[in-house]
C-alpha cells in the first residue's frame, strides 16, 4: 500500500521517480489527491523550507526537492482538478522593472507552490502596471515582488503606489537580498520574507490561511 511517509521523504531527498512511482499507486489505490497532497506533498516541501531556514539544506537541495514535487504534481494535478480541490489562494509573483534576477525569485515561487498556493509567476522586469493587471486578471490577493539591486528598490515603492492608485486591497509580500523589514514599513508593504521559506509563512499570515 502506498506510503504517505515514504512519498514525504522521496521529496524531502528529491528522489523524483519514487515519487512520481508513488502517487501514481496511491492514486491507484484510491487514495484522495488531497490526502496525497497534504500528507505526501506538502509535507516533504515543509520539511525541506523549515530545514532551508535554518541553513541545514542549501538552494540545490531545494531545486531538488522542488522538482521531484513537480514531477509528482504531473501525475496528481488532473486528479485534484477532477476532486475540486483549491489551492490556497492565487499569488502573483515577479521581479521588479529594472531588474533580471530570478533565482530567488524562482525559490519563492517554487516554495509557495510547495505550500498549495496557484502561483502565477510573471517573470522579471515587472512594471508596476504588469504587476496590477496581473493581480487582476487572476483575482490574486497577494502579490509577491522580488528586487536584489539596490537601484531597483525604488521599483516596489512605485508597484505599492500603482495598487494603491488602482485602490486595490492586494497584500503586497516583499523580498531579495537588499530588502529589509524596515524598508517593507517604509513604503507600505504589507509583508517582508528574507527567504523562501519564510515567504511561505508571511504568505500564510498575511491571508490568514
Ligand atoms: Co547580479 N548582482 N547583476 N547577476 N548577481 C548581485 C545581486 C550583486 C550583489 C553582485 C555584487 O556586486 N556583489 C550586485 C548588486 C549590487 C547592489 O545593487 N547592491 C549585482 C549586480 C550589480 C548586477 C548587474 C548590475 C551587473 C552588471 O551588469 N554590471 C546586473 C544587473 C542586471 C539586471 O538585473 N538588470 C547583474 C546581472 C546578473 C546576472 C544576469 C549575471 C545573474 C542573474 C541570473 C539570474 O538571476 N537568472 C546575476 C547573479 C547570479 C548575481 C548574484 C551572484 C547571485 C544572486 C542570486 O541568485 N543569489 C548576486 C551576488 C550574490 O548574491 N552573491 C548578484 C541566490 C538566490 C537564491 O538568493 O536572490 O537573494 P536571492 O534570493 C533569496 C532571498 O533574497 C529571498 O529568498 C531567496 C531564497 O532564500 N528572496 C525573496 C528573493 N526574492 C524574494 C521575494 C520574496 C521573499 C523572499 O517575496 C516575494
């Protein structure tokens, strides 16, 4: 019988055959997506963002670990659509206008796909008006915006204000290696991560999941 411990620790050591081999089964087996999802899935990526935070894995540990999800996630994600079951909620992710950097960027996103929310990731050299329209078009309630030069900074400040002219409620989640809690305060950022992992729990937070 499919192994729910033995699908979180496939992903936990970015073993992406057994676990692409095991939800297959359990699926099989008549096991529920979500079940699948939550105690397999999920709770793998958990492991790796919390082990990640502590400096006890570094980023290649956590593409893999991310891409075995992936991989797993092609099997399970036409069943969960068939299940009715939702994400989280909709996030919209980028990185600032100005700027090219996407590593983190990709962490977080990866990261936040991990926890069970639809990322919608719009890449890099976001403008402040990409970043509305996006929101938008995906009823997301969260935007997440990623800047790691000090010269495109001044970029979030402007996307903050473009949500605000647009008088939209969207929670605005801030983060790269420049950005600090202070700076989130400063031009009203409703939320600051200092790394992928974290952003998954400010995400939670600020949507009060
Ligand atoms: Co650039 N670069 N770069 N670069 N680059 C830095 C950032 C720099 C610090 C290097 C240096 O001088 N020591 C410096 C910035 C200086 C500054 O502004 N203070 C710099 C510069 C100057 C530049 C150029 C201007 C160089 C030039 O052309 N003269 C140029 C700018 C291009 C542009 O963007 N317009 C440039 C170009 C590039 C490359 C294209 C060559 C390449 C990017 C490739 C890519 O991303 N696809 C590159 C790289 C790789 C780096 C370094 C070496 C590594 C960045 C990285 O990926 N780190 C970097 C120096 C360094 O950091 N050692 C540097 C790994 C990544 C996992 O960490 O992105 O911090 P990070 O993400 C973390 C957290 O910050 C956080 O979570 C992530 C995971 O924990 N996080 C978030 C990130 N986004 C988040 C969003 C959130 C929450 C958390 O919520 C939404």
């Amino acid at each position: 019988m499919a192994d729910m411990e033995s699908l979180k620790n496939s992903i936990i050591k970015g073993d992406q055959n057994t676990a692409k081999a095991i939800t297959a089964q359990a699926l099989q087996e008549g096991m529920s997506p979500e079940t699948i999802l939550n105690n397999g899935l999920i709770a793998g990526m958990n492991v790796i963002g919390a082990a990640f935070k502590k400096n006890e894995v570094y980023v290649p540990e956590v593409l893999i670990a991310a891409r075995a999800m992936k991989m797993a996630m092609e099997v399970l994600a036409p069943k969960l659509v068939e299940a009715g079951v939702k994400p989280i909620a909709n996030v919209v992710v980028g990185t600032v206008q100005g700027d090219l950097h996407d590593i983190g960027k990709n962490l977080v996103v990866m990261m936040l796909k991990g926890a069970g929310f639809n990322v919608i990731d719009i890449g890099t050299d976001v403008s402040p008006d990409k970043f509305v329209d996006a929101v938008k078009k995906n009823d997301a309630k969260l935007a997440g915006l990623s800047a790691l030069l000090t010269t495109t900074m001044p970029m979030m400040d402007k996307t903050v204000a473009a949500f605000k002219a647009a008088k939209m409620p969207t929670k605005i989640m801030i983060g790269g290696a420049p950005v600090t809690d202070e700076y989130a305060k400063k031009i009203g950022a409703a939320g600051y991560a200092p790394d992928a992992a974290s952003a998954v729990d400010v995400a939670k937070s600020l949507l009060g999941v």
